[in-house]
C-alpha cells in the first residue's frame, strides 16, 4: 500500500484494482501449485474472486461510486479503518468456495487419467484459455494521475490552481451530501422499520415481522448497534450548513479551514463514541444474525429497499462514519496544496488536518479501550474488556496511537518514558479488571447454570462466597478507576499531564475492601483445594476453564490470588512513573502518597492474614474423635490469634492406669482452649481432640504452683514430690514435670491436671492462660448480644441450706420465717389496659406481681403453694397458674387491685380434680387453646379448653356486681370455657408447644407431632438411613426439650446434651452438624435469631443458623423462667415474635447475697432479669436461617409438622 493522487486528493495507505488482482493471482497460483500442478489459472476467476471480496466490503473504492472492481490503475481502494487494521479490523479473513478451483468430484478422477467432464479442472487443455484483460504497466498513466502540485506551480499558474481548488472543494460538498444521505437512509430503511416490526400489533400480513426481535430487547439492540449515529448526522449537517452558507455570502468558498476547525471539535466527541463502539456493534450484530434467521432476512430486505448501484447492506452504513472521517484528512491536504500564499486558509487548514487527524487517533485509542480490533482465533473469544490480553499483536506500546507523521524531536527521553510507562499502567489496569471479569464469565456463572450440578445446589452458593467472597466490590472499584483512566488518555492524548488523581482517590476507598479480601484468601485457597480432592465433578470442571480462550492457561488459584498480586504490582509500576515524572511534578506527590497507603495495607492485613493461615492449618489437620463433638471454634474468623501451643502430659485417668502418662499437644486461642493427641499419617501430622475444646468463658486457673513431680521411665512414683520448684539432679530414665490445674464449667468439666516438662513452659502457658481469659472477658463485655435487664433483685429470698441441713430442713426453715418466697420458678410480663407494663413472678410460696424493671414494687397477691407455671391471657383478662398439680384461673383486675385482700382471691379450678402435669397456651387456626396434661399409669393423656371471650366478659360483669374480689366459688367451667375432645400419647411427657397447624409434645419417645383436627401422631425424628443409627440412639438416651420452626421446611430439635436439624418430614439432614451443648441443659428458649440453652451454672447463646456459640452468662442455680410461650394474645408461634423485644426471662442466686442468720441459717437473694437484645450488635434477619443440605424431599412424603 502507498499514497495515490486522484484529482490533486492524495490517498495513503491505498491499491489499485490492478494492485489486487496481481496479488490474488499469485497467492492462488502458490496454492494451486500444491493441489492441481498443471492447471492454468484463468485470470477472469481472479477477477470474480476479486469482485466476490469487493461485494462483502472486505476493501472499498475511496470515492464511494460504485464502479465495478478491473484490472487496471483507474480506481484506487482501501481497507477498513484507512487500511490501519487490514481485513481483520472487522472481521475475520474471508472464506468460501469458488468452484472452479476446486478438485473434481469424481472418484475415478486422477492427474494423468481426467474424468469425463468436459470442466473438469484436470483437463488442462480445455481450461487453458488466453488472457481476458491485458496487464497495463504501472508507468502507463492515465490523464486524470497527476502529483501533487507544489507551491512554485500554482504562484505560476493561480487561475489554473484555483479553479482546481474550487472543484475540490465542490467534490468535499457533494461527497458530504453523499454521506449524509447515507446517514438518513439509516434511519428510514433500517431503524424504522425495524421499530415497526417489534411494536406492531398482531396481524396476518405482519405475523412473519412480529418475531424479528423481542420488544424487551430492541433499545438495547439499536443502542449497540446504531450507537450515536443520528447525532453524527446532526453536527456533519451542520457542517455542511457551514460551508453551503460561506458559499452563498462569497458566490465561492475561499476560505473553509475555520469552519471544518470548529466542526473538528464539536465531531470529536461523537465520533469517538461512535468508532470506538462499532467494533462491539459488528460482534453482536454477526452473533444475532447467526442465531436469528428472521432479523437476518429482515435485514437484507431493509438493505434491498435501497437504490443503489452496488450491494449496500446494514454493514456498508455502519461502516460509513469511519470511510468519511478518515477521508477528511486527505481532502483538506489536498485543499491546502492549491492555496495560495498568504491566505486566511493557510493558517486554518493544517490546524484542520491536524484535529481531524487527531479524532481518529483518539478513536483508535476507544476502539482499544473497549477491546477491539480484537484478534479472532479458532475458539473465537469474547469481546469488550475481557478481550484486552488479545491485543498485544497489534498495539504494543503508546508510539503505536501516535500518527507516523507525528514529530516528537522536542520531547525529552524521560517524558517519552513516562508516557510509555503510564500507557503500560493503564494496559495492566484493563487486564486486571478483565481478569476480575473473568471470574464471574469462567467460574461462577458456569457453576450456576450447570445442567448437572457441579456443587450441592444448597452449598453452592455458600461455596462462592467463601471463595470469592467480596471480588465483585474490588471488580467495582477498579471498573470505576478505569474508566476515569481511560477519560484521561482520550482527553488529553496524545500526552497525559496528570495520572495520579483518579489512582489516589481509589486507594483511599478500597482500603478495608482488600483487606477484607486478603484476610479471607486463605480460606479460599483451602475452599478450592478440599473441594477439589472431595468433588471429581469440579475437579473436572476446574480442568475444563484452563481452555477457556481467556484463561490463558491459568488454573482458578490465579484468578483467586489476583488482586493481590496486583496490589503488590502498583508499588513497581508506579516507581517506574516516579523515576520518569520530574521533581516538581503534581504526581510525584501522589505517588508518595500511594506508598504509603501499599504499606499501610499490607502490614493491616498481615496479622489477620497469618492468622488465618495458621486456623486454617489447624482445622485442616484437626480431626474430632469418636465421642467428641463437633465445635465451631470460628478459627477462619480473621480477628482470630493463637495465643500459646505446645506439648503437656497427663495422667491417665482410670485408676488402673494411674502410673501411665500420655503426652498432648495444646491450642490456647483467644476463645477456646484446645486439647489434642498428634498421630501422624502419611507423613503428615495430625490432631486428635480427645475432648471438647473448652471456652475461655468457662474456664478457671485453681493452681500453677505446685511443686514438680517425678516421672520415672513413664511411671509416676505415688506420693513421690519434691519441696522446691526448683529441678533436682536426677539420672537420664528419670524427670521432673509440672503440674497446671484447671478447671472447666461445662458438661464434662471438673478440675483436671496437666504438667510441662521445663518450669519454663509452665510460667510461659499460665502468663498465656491469663492473658487470653482477660482478653476475652474485655472483649465479651463489649461484644454482648443480649443485656441483663433487672426485673426483681432483693425481694424474692429463699434459705441457704449451710452447716450440712438437708431438704427437710430447708422446709422447716421456710414453714418457720413468713420472709422465704421459695425458689422462683416462673414468670411472665404483661400490659394492663392504663399501658402500665407489670410482670407476674411466680414462687414456690405464692405469686407476686410488680412493675417491670421495679424490684421494689413487687408484692404477694396470691398465696398458693408449689406454683410451677403460669401464663397471661391478656385478651381474656386471665392469669392462668399451675399450682398443687391444679389449673387455676384468676381475674387480673383483682390481682391488681390494691384495695383487694390477699386472702379473698378465690380461683376458677380448670382441671377440677385431675391432676396436672404441665399445660401450654396458644393459637389454632384462630382459636384461642389451652392444653394441659393428665398424668395416668402408662399414658399421658391431653385436655384441650377453648375460652369464650363472650360468656367471660359477660359472667365478669355479673360477678363484679355480686362479689368484685372474687369468682364464686362453685363457677360452673363450662360457661367460660369450652371443652374439646382429649388425646393422650401413651409414654411419659415432659412439655408442649404450638406449631403452625400442629401441637409438639416432648415426650420419652422424642417428639409426638399430633394434628388438632383427627388427633393423629408422628414421632419425630423419623428416619431410615442406617448413618443417622447413631443420631437416633443418643436421641433415646436424653430428655427432649424443645422443637422451634425456623424456615418452612427447617426445624430445630433440642436434647439435653445436643440439638440438630430436621426437615419438614422430620428426617435429620445428614450433612448439618450436631449442636454439642457446652452444659447440661435444663430448658431451652428461642429469641430469633439465637437460642438460648440454659444450664445449672451458666446460658448459652448461639446462632442458630451454625450454632455457633455468641454468648456466655454464668451465675448460681440459672433457670428459665419465661420462653415466651405463654404469652399471647391470640399466637405463640415463634416466627411471629419481635425480634427486638425482650422474649427471655431467666433467674439466678444473686452474687454475695448469702445473709447470715441464727443457728447457721441464712438467705441467698434471687436474682429475676429479662434477656434484652443489644440492638448494636443483634443480627435479626433470618433469611436463609438454615441452610438445608439435603435433597429435596418427595411430594409424596407427608409434611409431618403440618
């Protein structure tokens, strides 16, 4: 390619039509010399192919006229984008079959034996034909190829040079014309039909438009294809409006370079937009026509409506805005070359060519940005941002944007340098961010829609947050900054003044999102590699995205470790920059800046960092053993620290074995104190616990002072101690360890001995030891999910039972002192009609009622004995108490009346005179229910009350006429409440509680899931997998305590010692994780999200969702009181309650409350308090709660908790 003149316009980068039939003719003959040596190459087929090239717009005439393609010098071509990017600017190499160069058909056709066909290519007599076109040598000129005139021939010949000048510039007019009428047959033969054919009505005649592309999808179709070509039209009109005027006020245009000037800057813009995106335009278009044949037809319909001389095709007039810009330059050069000296033009126009010139380097530099040309290959390869690695065959370096005719002799070696070295800044920020994109487009999309599921469907997307957890922000903060990049290269191209803003700006808002990031890449790393080794499917799959065409090769742990790479990347590019940028420079501040920043962030990072690491190594190589159950220690947490490890003995337990020693190895972390033995296997260490790792909250130091013992040959000398800590002389079968007791608070605690080999090791675990429990309590104290709220303090008292009294005489003491309240046992809060808020405390000796929050306005308002439950209907006016194995009910009015005597408070006796066990109040398809439980020889059988709010309000009227203070003594049950059939379960029961459509009752057998409506029940949990044996088991051996719905189909069974998940079926989920309690637990309450498991000696409260322990509360003698299922006004369903408000009482022997009386009696003061969610730090939303991991169960199987 090289410059043609044509009519004093000079074209570069251009070939003749003689230029491409030369060079088709030898790479066909080159290739026909391998496949058919004796044929003769008939020059008329060069020139159909030629033709066939010409029609699909793979090079064009630069005129634009239409002429058919000859083998002469007569026209002149060019490539797409001014021949800058070849053929595969747009596209990719042509293909397809000319029949004549093909090999015969026939099998029985050979080289020296030609078939039968008189066309047969192998007969080369028949093909050998004279030439078509004679070959016309290149110095043969026509009269229209002249040179360039110079500016000594037109001072010689002005009236000849203007005259030329005026017809130039008239062909500029007309072939503006020309294009804008290009650019309306855009409009009124492509874009308007096509909006037709999308929004036109159902009809018969219009029925094969309708499904030309969906109505959903067009704006988005026409906005990427079409871009901002109807605002190209408006500014080149106004050009042309420009010139037509001048030309009207002159009677000739003399002077234009001012006007095409100010048009450069007003096309700039769109232009730029316009180019950079056809690229992106041509891939979608080429993507939507191979997969919808209608658009396709409709298309070429469009473009056969078209009066043209030649094919004109959708492609044609996209393509259209990039032919004329880049024939601006040409044209203006040679409008320049006929001016004379001295005029007004001479000074305009080169300022003209330049800014034209400077609008397609600009367009270049989008059309890069935006990943195009983008280099086709087999697999073929995305587009946009995710192509960018593609283009580093084409575009090197920041000399490529610049024009070859740019001259850059006063530009210094190092400015050259830190333009070269911010372009390549700049090219690595796109990778980057392509790279980031490729997560999503290579890993996580595919792994969601897989038609057969890679990954447990439940776990999956678990899995790619603990993977990738927050890329997409880093994806978004860099996206960001590289658009902000890109604005700067185009703006202030071809020399950037000023690069570090943008960058400083970023690094001030990604601060905590990498180190977020970082912290978690150990998890992730070991996410992938167990996942890997556990699952073949993604084993396979992660194998199957090394092909993928922007992968490169590279396996997901780069893309993974990505964007810490990078962050360690900056610091050397940006030296690179600060070597090349002067002292004085704006940027060289901001680069010192970003230093800084970079060190900040790694050194915040690295201890979180290492600190996962070595939780993760842990938990790689921890294996719980058999009988030790499964903690969720939280040793990914990134805050998480190990505070001291290292080997200790211990002395076997059994008294057998009491001579015998066995050597442990010991974690301390900042929350749990971790006990195990190391086998190694395979080469590799791992730990055993051989007991449930302890939490600092419930551990104690009792003794790190006591002197050493010694250990002869693995055998303790009974009795055998020393005097001094210090180590004595003794033989090589002998040694001194010492001893460290302990002491933990749960199930299976005590006090427990452990001894160090060195003094040493003892002081430096102690100093541990001391260290993590005091960190922990601080940090406890300010991370509370719930708060202690008082509700009674001083006024509930019982009898300290000292000296060695026994239970008889605790009563004597009670019985002998009118102050004893007993033990407390029950309470519930309540609203009376003033929004007074009030709670009701009951005792083993009477009920109290007070203010909430009031400990000294509680006072006794009934005085019945044994009082183990009650509950409010508030809607009823009720307060229902379980005293003396009696159902009673009471007036809260009369309860609350001051000038009501304690002893006139007369019950209504709903059990009459069965005894009562237990009783549970709730909401029943809108009914109000009260069940209560009657005890026989081998059954418990159930009696269900049903109030009549009517014939209660009315007898209330009528009583409080008769006798305010009381019910009348011989009230007849049947008025006020309304019996229903009784069902009975025949084992022992402990508890009841209100479902959804059904009542739980805990039982001897688990749970019985009974229907209200036909009284039929299940026992849950139910299961026939031969793995859940062992669940199934330990549920027989423990007390059932409770059942909480959590999602539609997840539901919460809690046992003394464990708790774990069913479905709505009542089978367990094989792949949760039992709940091992860290006490014996004695009830247990819900307050969503969290669970509330008491014990004797402490409360825990975990997560429900992992179980995770957030909470410890210890104390005395720690009982609940109050779950909230005894209050209600119409439900006591759990998913119901506000999850801000309190939903816990609870009571304990208050700290130092023992009070010394006569005869060694005392009294230890009950501590009543309510359970207060800290709102700063309560997590209330629930959704997903539990996260199933089993398969979907059959329609067919019954839901068993409906």
């Amino acid at each position: 390619m090289q410059t043609h003149v044509k009519g004093y316009i000079p074209y570069p980068k251009t070939f003749t039509g003689m230029d491409i039939i030369s060079t088709l003719q030898d790479l066909i003959q080159q290739e026909l010399e391998t496949t058919h040596p004796r044929f003769f190459l008939d020059q008329a087929i060069v020139v159909e192919a030629a033709r066939s090239l010409q029609s699909q717009f793979f090079f064009n005439e630069v005129e634009c006229t239409g002429g058919v393609l000859q083998d002469e010098i007569n026209d002149i071509f060019v490539f797409p984008y001014g021949g800058d990017f070849g053929i595969d600017g747009l596209g990719g190499l042509p293909n397809g079959v000319l029949t004549p160069l093909t090999k015969c058909y026939s099998p029985t056709c050979a080289a020296d034996n030609p078939c039968y066909s008189g066309v047969c290519p192998r007969r080369v007599d028949s093909r050998k034909v004279e030439c078509l076109l004679n070959r016309v040598k290149a110095k043969s000129l026509t009269a229209w190829l002249i040179e360039m005139p110079t500016k000594s021939q037109v001072r010689r010949n002005p009236e000849s040079a203007a005259a030329d000048r005026r017809s130039i510039i008239l062909k500029l007019i007309s072939r503006e014309q020309a294009y804008l009428h290009d650019l309306d047959l855009i409009e009124s033969a492509f874009l308007e039909p096509l909006i037709h054919a999308c929004q036109s009505g159902p009809s018969l005649d219009q029925y094969s438009q309708l499904s030309v592309l969906p109505s959903s999808q067009l704006s988005e179709f026409i906005d990427t294809i079409f871009s901002n070509i109807l605002d190209l039209r408006t500014y080149n009109r106004h050009l042309l409006e420009s010139i037509l005027m001048r030309q009207r006020q002159q009677n000739s245009v003399d002077m234009m370079g001012d006007i095409f000037l100010g048009s450069a800057r007003e096309l700039r813009t769109a232009y730029v937009e316009y180019l950079g995106n056809l690229g992106r335009a041509r891939d979608v278009l080429g993507q939507e026509l191979q997969k919808n044949g209608r658009l396709n037809s409709f298309l070429e319909g469009c473009a056969r409506s078209v009066s043209s001389p030649v094919r004109t095709d959708i492609l044609y007039f996209l393509c259209r805005p990039l032919e004329h810009l880049s024939q601006y330059p040409s044209m203006l050069q040679a409008v320049l070359a006929l001016t004379p000296e001295g005029a007004p033009d001479e000074e305009y126009l080169p300022e003209a060519i330049a800014a034209f010139k400077a609008i397609e380097e600009v367009a270049r530099l989008r059309q890069w940005q935006r990943g195009y040309p983008k280099k086709r290959t087999k697999e073929g390869g995305g587009s946009g941002p995710m192509v960018h690695r593609e283009r580093r065959g084409e575009i090197r370096s920041w000399v490529d944007f610049l024009d070859k005719d740019s001259n850059l002799m006063g530009v210094s070696d190092s400015e050259k340098k830190r333009q070269s070295a911010m372009f390549e800044m700049i090219q690595s920020e796109m990778d980057y961010v392509a790279d980031l994109q490729c997560i999503e487009k290579i890993y996580i999309e595919p792994l969601r829609n897989a038609d057969t599921p890679i990954i447990d469907p439940n776990l999956l997307e678990s899995f790619i947050h603990d993977v990738f957890l927050n890329y997409h922000e880093i994806l978004d903060h860099h996206t960001r900054l590289l658009d902000k990049l890109h604005r700067i290269q185009r703006d202030d191209h071809p020399f950037i003044k000023c690069i570090m803003p943008p960058i400083m700006d970023a690094f001030l808002n990604v601060h905590n999102v990498y180190l977020k990031y970082m912290t978690n890449y150990p998890i992730a790393t070991r996410m992938i590699e167990e996942e890997m080794r556990n699952n073949p499917m993604f084993d396979a799959f992660v194998n199957r995205c090394l092909r993928h065409p922007n992968a490169k090769w590279l396996g997901i742990h780069h893309f993974v470790r990505r964007p810490i790479s990078r962050l360690f990347c900056y610091e050397s590019v940006l030296k690179v920059i600060g070597d090349c940028t002067p002292f004085s420079h704006p940027d060289q501040n901001g680069i010192s800046s970003i230093f800084h920043q970079l060190k900040v962030l790694c050194k915040s990072a690295e201890p979180g960092t290492l600190s996962v690491w070595a939780g993760v190594t842990h938990i790689s190589n921890m294996v719980f053993k058999d009988g030790v159950g499964w903690v969720d220690m939280d040793l990914l947490n990134g805050q998480r620290t190990l505070k001291w490890k290292g080997k200790v003995l211990r002395r076997r337990d059994k008294e057998s074995e009491l001579n015998k020693w066995e050597e442990l190895f010991v974690f301390l972390f900042d929350n749990y104190l971790v006990t195990t033995e190391i086998r190694r296997r395979e080469g590799v260490e791992y730990y055993y616990l051989n007991r449930q790792p302890i939490p600092l909250e419930l551990l104690t130091l009792v003794n790190f002072s006591d002197n050493p013992v010694r250990q002869v040959q693995n055998i303790l000398q009974p009795g055998q101690t020393y005097s001094s800590p210090a180590a004595p002389e003794f033989t090589d079968s002998s040694r001194l360890v010492y001893p460290c007791t302990i002491h933990s608070a749960g199930r299976d605690g005590g006090i427990f001995t452990l001894y160090t080999e060195y003094p040493e090791n003892r002081t430096e675990w102690k100093d541990g030891l001391e260290e993590a429990l005091g960190l922990r309590r601080v940090v406890q104290e300010g991370n509370r999910v719930f708060e202690i709220e008082t509700l009674s303090i001083d006024t509930l008292v019982v009898p300290s039972a000292v000296n060695g009294a026994g239970l008889g005489r605790v009563v004597q003491q009670m019985n002998s002192n009118p102050s004893y309240t007993g033990r407390v046992t029950c309470s519930v809060p309540f609203t009376m009609s003033e929004k007074q808020k009030l709670v009701a405390i009951g005792c083993e000796e009477g009920v109290w009622i007070g203010s909430m929050y009031a400990s000294h306005s509680m006072r006794q308002v009934l005085n019945v004995k044994m009082v183990k439950q009650c509950a409010i209907l508030e809607e009823f006016g009720l307060l229902l108490v379980l005293a003396h194995k009696s159902l009673l009910a009471y007036r809260i009015e009369a309860l609350t009346n001051s000038e009501h005597l304690l002893t006139s408070q007369v019950p209504l006796r709903l059990s009459g005179s069965k005894e009562v066990q237990f009783f549970s109040v709730g909401n029943h398809f809108g009914r109000n229910l009260i069940i209560y439980m009657e005890p026989k020889k081998t059954e418990s059988v159930f009696h269900i009350l049903e109030p009549l709010l009517d014939n209660i309000y009315a007898g209330l009227r009528l009583r409080r006429q008769a006798a305010p203070q009381h019910f009348q003594s011989k009230s007849n049950n049947s008025e006020w409440f309304k019996s229903e059939k009784r069902f009975s379960i025949s084992c022992e029961a402990y508890d009841m509680s209100f479902l959804k459509n059904t009542v739980a009752v805990m039982c001897a057998r688990g749970f019985e899931i009974v229907d209200l409506h036909d009284y039929s029940c299940i026992t849950v949990p139910q299961t026939q997998d031969p793995k859940m044996e062992k669940i199934v088991r330990r549920c027989e051996e423990t007390k059932s305590l409770g059942i909480f719905q959590i999602t539609e189909d997840g539901f919460l069974l809690c046992y003394q010692d464990f708790g774990f998940y069913v479905n709505r079926h009542g089978n367990p989920l094989p792949d949760h994780d039992i709940i091992e309690w860290e006490g014996s637990a004695t009830s247990i309450a819900l307050h969503l999200p969290y669970i509330f498991v008491f014990s004797s000696r402490f409360v825990e409260i975990r997560r429900l969702e992992t179980g995770r322990l957030c909470q410890i509360i210890t104390g005395e003698d720690v009982h609940c009181l109050w779950d909230g299922r005894t209050h209600t006004t119409g439900t006591s369903t759990f998913r119901n309650s506000s999850s801000q408000s309190p939903r816990v009482h609870a009571a304990m022997n208050k700290p130092s409350s023992f009070r010394p009386g006569s005869a060694g009696q005392g009294t230890v003061a009950q501590h009543v308090f309510e359970m207060v969610p800290n709102m700063s730090l309560f997590q209330p939303d629930l959704s997903p709660i539990l996260r199933t991991r089993g398969s979907r169960p059959r329609r067919s199987v019954r839901n068993v908790f409906e």
